[in-house]
C-alpha cells in the first residue's frame, strides 16, 4: 500500500538537514540518568524525517510541528524503556560466565 506523504523526498530532505539542531537540542532535554543519549538522538531524529515527509505548510510552522513530532516520539520512547535488568540473577556468579568464541573456520 503506497502511502501518500505531503512532501516531496527532495523537500523532506532539505527540511530535515536544516532542522537536525533542533532535534538534538530536543533530545538533549529529554536525557536523564539511565537512558542513552545516542539512543534519543536518534530517536528525535526519526521523528523529525516523519515530520518533514508529513508536514502541512498551511497549518503551523514547520519547527513547531516538528517539535511536537519529535516530544511526542521521545515520551513514547521513555514510556517503552524496560526498567528492569534483561538478565536477572546474582552478579557475581554471572561475573564467571565465559563469553563464546566465534569460530570464523580458524582453528580455535
């Protein structure tokens, strides 16, 4: 199903390099202990490219609308973060596990 985008890949384009400050500006608000700065970067900037394909000149300004896109992605974003570790269990015993090698056909 082909979707029907307002921009042009070419205006989405220039919109999104002239815009990408704001989205790591954005993004450097939402960083706090615990979440990846790299991770929200680009995060910010996914949303600022959905936000150059989608924009409507005649309803707002385009660094408005491109800050709400990308706020509403970097909330979405912290809400779905797993507070929990991905491995459970006693740290010291799991200090001992060997990690496996990769034998890429060389004799190991």
């Amino acid at each position: 199903m082909k979707q029907n985008f307002t921009q042009t890949t070419e205006e989405a384009d220039r919109l999104f390099h002239e815009n990408m400050a704001l989205a790591i500006r954005i993004s450097g608000d939402f960083c706090e202990p615990g979440y990846d700065r790299d991770d929200l970067k680009q995060e910010a900037l996914i949303a600022l490219w959905d936000a150059a394909r989608w924009w409507k000149p005649s309803v707002r300004a385009f660094n408005i609308w491109a800050g709400l896109c990308i706020r509403k992605r970097l909330r979405r974003h912290m809400g779905r973060r797993v507070h929990a570790p991905l491995i459970q269990g006693n740290p010291k015993a799991m200090a001992n596990i060997v990690a496996p090698r990769r034998n890429r056909g060389l004799t190991v």
